[in-house]
C-alpha cells in the first residue's frame, strides 16, 4: 500500500489483531489510514493545477509535486479526495492513480515504448478471438463485434480481421504502423490513460472506439465482457462476483477514458454574436 | 456516435451523483460549479451537430459513469467483502458448538 508523503506526517498505524482464545488471530483486514483533512481546495502553481488538502500540498508516491496540466483533471482529482469518508480507499480514487502514473513513470517506459506495448495489444485482442461453439455465442459474438471491428477498419484504414484458431488474427505490419503513428499524436500523459484502459478492456480496437467517441463506457465494457454476460444470461448473476467486477470495470474504464480527454483536449470558448 | 441520450439526463445524474459524494454542501463545491458552468457555456449553439458539445457530453457521461460505478462498487464492497475473517469462536457457533475453557492453559 503506497502512502503519500506529505512532509513530516507520522507513519502508518497498524491497529492491534484481536487475539482469540489459544492465541489463535483472527483476521482482521488491515487498518486503513483515516482521512486526516478537513478541506480539499485547488490552486494554480507554475506547473500547473495542485491540490491542496487542508493547507498541504498533495504530493505522488515518489515524493513528488502532484501538478496537473487540466483545471477539470484536477477538480476531479479533489472531489476524489473529498468524497473520502473515515477512511481513505486508495483502491476508489483511479484518477488520483493515472495522475499518480502519469507523474512518477514507475515503470520508466518513454513514449515509443507505451506505444509499442499498446500495439502489441492487437495481436492478442478480445474482438478478433472468436468461438466456434457453443453456436449461440458465436453468434452473438458476430453481431456485436463485427459492426466495431469494421468501424475501426474504415476509421483508420486497415485490415484488421478475426480468427477462430488460438494462433489468432494475422495483424499485417500497415495496420500496426498506422496505429502506432497515430498514438504518438498524443501527449505522454494521454498515452499512459490510453495504456491503462486497453489493458483494462483487454482489448486496444475497443480502446480506440472510447477514445473517439465512438461507443459509451457502459457498452465498451459490455462489449468487453461479452462472454461473461452471455453465461450470466445462460446461468444466472452472482452479484458479489459479477456485479462487483462489472462495476470495477466501468469505474477503471470510465476514468482512463475520461484521464485521456482531459489531458489531450484544449477548449477555447468561441462567443458567438447574438443576432436579432 | 455514442448513444448517450439526452444531455438533460446525464446533467441531472452527474449533479445527483456529486450529492451522494458531497451531501448536504453539494452546491458549493468546484466540481458542481465546473459542471454547471460548462454546460452552461455549451448550450447556445446555432448548429445542430455542435462538436465541441458532443465531446461535453461524452465527458460527462463518462464522469458520471466513473461516480456511479465508483459508489456501486463501494456499496458491494461494503456489503460482501468488507468483513474479514470470522473469530474462532463464530466459527464454533455456526455449528452450535462452544469452544472449551480450561484453566491456566488453552482456551
């Protein structure tokens, strides 16, 4: 569990396990760092938008300046914080994440190396690995699919095909090469959101579809999970199980989605004169 | 395009969602004023097919997406998985027994 630096703030407090007769533990879930601040604020720094909880500046696990170059990003960010209760869930706050990512580079991979993972995605996409039984699902898996797989065909001029066998679609070298000059007219921050949501979505061609608008979080998802929900219609919902990836899913897509919008748009107010 | 109904719609969810997070406060919030304010500056529009309100309005479906699954996610959490192991002694009386008490050693 990442803390947040926060100049001198004392360490974690692990509470005490209860014990049970024999000594036996019973196990509790780890305590939770409580939410230490009265007031989230933002103000503009010359890197950009900071937020401020109480009068402290919010820093990234790495200790550094928690800047962010898009006043929404950062009003997002703060309504993250603010809407934690008693405790403080990190595992909720997946803007406040994707910035953390977009700032410290854990991973330390530069631009052509985020690209080339993202592309690599392609080989191995949900939409071009198709069943042959049971029938039913073969078939919805063309009803669906095929209208996206096509959309994207003709947005960005290539062949992109699906495959029945486990070796999986033949990706010629024109399609990979158009993806990738297209991805590297984003910006560095834009293409870490993109990253995340192809591995959320496990799929880079449903990815492009959010990024241009093209389909909602909601169906992206569906679409992502479509086996899933073909058995949940044919076997019944577990909502501990099904529900709570279902909503994990949209909240991690939705955020990348709206992470990449909001760090590679630039909106100018245009007034129109009114006429009479 | 996106399917995503009417921009009405998705303002009143995103405003109810920022209600659930915020409280009773709601109004004086950045991310209320934000959302108002763009809206607001998107709405007098000659065109039929304005772009720039198009992507206001995949913005905020998006937003309001990422809220609502967020506190689902939450409540299901809370629900199901926030609880932890059961203690010995639970775990005895969900088969009716009682675990034993013996002086000056186990139990």
């Amino acid at each position: 569990m990442w803390r947040q630096a926060l100049g001198r703030l004392p360490a974690l407090a692990v509470r005490g396990r209860p014990l049970g007769p024999g000594g036996g533990r019973a196990y509790a879930p780890p305590a939770e760092r409580k939410r230490f601040y009265q007031n989230v604020s933002i103000s503009q720094g010359e890197g950009g938008f900071e937020i401020n909880l109480d009068h402290r500046k919010l820093k990234t696990p790495q200790a550094k300046l928690f800047t962010v170059p898009s006043e929404a990003l950062a009003i997002a960010v703060a309504t993250e914080w603010d809407s934690q209760k008693d405790t403080i869930k990190f595992y909720t706050m997946h803007l406040t994440t994707l910035c953390n990512t977009a700032l410290d580079n854990p991973t330390q991979r530069n631009k052509v190396q985020l690209i080339r993972a993202a592309v690599k995605f392609l080989e191995t996409d949900t939409l071009c690995y198709r069943v042959e039984e049971p029938a039913a699902l073969a078939e919805l898996q063309k009803k669906e699919w095929d209208p996206i797989v096509a959309w994207a065909e003709k947005r960005y001029n290539v062949t992109i095909g699906s495959s029945t066998s486990i070796m999986g679609p033949n990706i010629p070298a024109s399609t990979r090469d158009t993806f990738i000059s297209h991805l590297a007219s984003y910006n560095m921050w834009a293409l870490q959101g993109i990253e995340y949501v192809i591995t959320q979505l496990k799929s880079l061609i449903l990815s492009m579809g959010l990024i241009d608008r093209h389909i909602t979080v909601e169906k992206a998802v569906l679409l992502s999970r479509l086996e899933e929900e073909y058995q949940i219609q044919r076997w019944g919902n577990v909502e501990w199980a099904h529900d709570y990836d279902l909503c994990e899913l949209r909240a991690r897509a939705a955020a990348g989605t709206l992470f990449v919008h909001l760090c590679s748009e630039s909106s100018t107010v245009k007034h129109k004169l009114l006429q009479d | 395009m996106a399917a995503l109904g009417s921009p009405l719609r998705t303002l009143r969810g995103l405003l109810r969602e920022l209600r659930y997070v915020s409280g009773r406060a709601y109004r004086d919030t950045a991310a209320y004023r934000h959302v108002l304010a763009a809206f607001r500056a998107h709405r007098v529009t000659s065109e039929k097919l304005c772009r720039a309100q198009q992507e206001l309005h995949f913005q905020a479906a998006t937003y309001l997406c990422l809220l609502r699954s967020v506190r689902q996610h939450q409540a299901l959490h809370r629900e199901y998985h926030g609880r932890g192991e059961r203690s010995p002694e639970e775990v005895a009386g969900l088969v009716g027994f009682r675990l034993p008490r013996q002086p000056g050693g186990k139990g």
